[in-house]
C-alpha cells in the first residue's frame, strides 16, 4: 500500500515537473561586500580613527570582528596586504586584548587565547596598555618613507587609531538543476 502512495507521488511530481535533477554541485567561498580575501579570512581596512571599543562597534556593525592573528602564515600575507591598501599607515587595531584582569592576552572576534603574538621589539610593556595594534616602523631616507613589517604592540585602548575589520567566508553551494521545463543555477547557504 506504502509503495502505492510512492508511485502515486512520483507521477504527480512528474505531471507539475517538481522533480529536478542537479545537473553539477560546487562549493564557492566568497566575502561580504567591501572586504578581501587574505589567507582564509576576509579583510576591511578602515582608515577612520578610532579608540578600540568604537573600532570594534563599527566592526560588528558589519558583522564581523577586529582582525585576530592566528599563525605565522596567516601574519606574514596579511603584512604582504597591508603596505598594498594602506600603504602609509602604520598602526592599525586588532582584537588582541587582556581586558577583564586576565594576564593573557585573547582575540575579542573570537574568544581565543592568543597563541601565536609576533613581537615589536621591547613589547610587550603591560603598562602601556590593554590592547594590541599592528605597528610598524616608520623609516625616512633621502628616497621617501617606508614603513616596516607590522608586528603587536601594547597600546591604551582609547587612543585613536585606524582598525582592520575581519569577516569570515562566506561559503555558497552552486547546484545546477534541470527539471522537465527549466534551466537554472540556484545559490544555496551550505
């Protein structure tokens, strides 16, 4: 009787063409708009100077966080990336924090001890601060001004300073789908 009713269906899936068939299926990673790819994450920077606590407003303002280091690999495209978009600015908040009386130091976006924590020279100095920037060095010569590799600082988390925001992946499932009257592609969360 059960197999009666299947049958049933199926036919009148068929009549009102409802049955489709995915034709291909991909998996697409993009990010939000504004932001770009660097390593795994998405990156914004924002050049508009901010003390730490309204930098990270404005970051979960565009659902996403402060920019958090992870490893090395990580650090060393994200300072490939910024010379490129903010080639003159050279210190930028992160979520690095030890607010709340801890000694460590966490990532505010996304809750983790901070592990890996590449060093300015003669950093950290706790009583500086609370909270951690991207800073380089600024070099002047007869050619121009460079700056160096951004490294962590310890910085007063209401100084104003411009901020990277970061957002994660956004990742879509593409299916091609063909039923017996259309053609289409069809973007589904995954």
């Amino acid at each position: 009787m059960s197999s009666t009713k299947l049958v049933c269906i199926a036919l009148v899936s068929l009549v009102f063409g409802q049955v489709y068939l995915v034709a291909s299926e991909e998996t697409i990673a993009v990010c939000p708009t504004n932001f770009t790819q660097v390593a795994d994450k998405c990156l914004l920077v924002d050049g508009s100077w901010k003390n730490f606590y309204e930098a990270d407003r404005h970051c979960r303002s565009l659902n996403a966080g402060l920019l958090s280091i992870s490893n090395p690999t990580e650090f060393n495209v994200i300072n490939e990336w910024l010379p490129i978009v903010a080639p003159y600015q050279p210190e930028f908040w992160t979520s690095g924090n030890k607010l709340g009386g801890t000694s460590d130091y966490y990532w505010q976006s996304t809750g983790e001890k901070a592990l890996y924590l590449p060093w300015q020279t003669g950093q950290p100095t706790p009583t500086t601060g609370d909270c951690l920037i991207l800073l380089a060095n600024v070099n002047m010569t007869a050619e121009g001004t460079t700056l160096s590799e951004h490294r962590l600082s310890v910085r007063n988390c209401t100084k104003w300073v411009p901020h990277v925001c970061e957002a994660p992946l956004q990742i879509f499932k593409t299916q091609l789908c063909l039923n017996t009257t259309a053609f289409f592609e069809a973007k589904v969360p995954a």
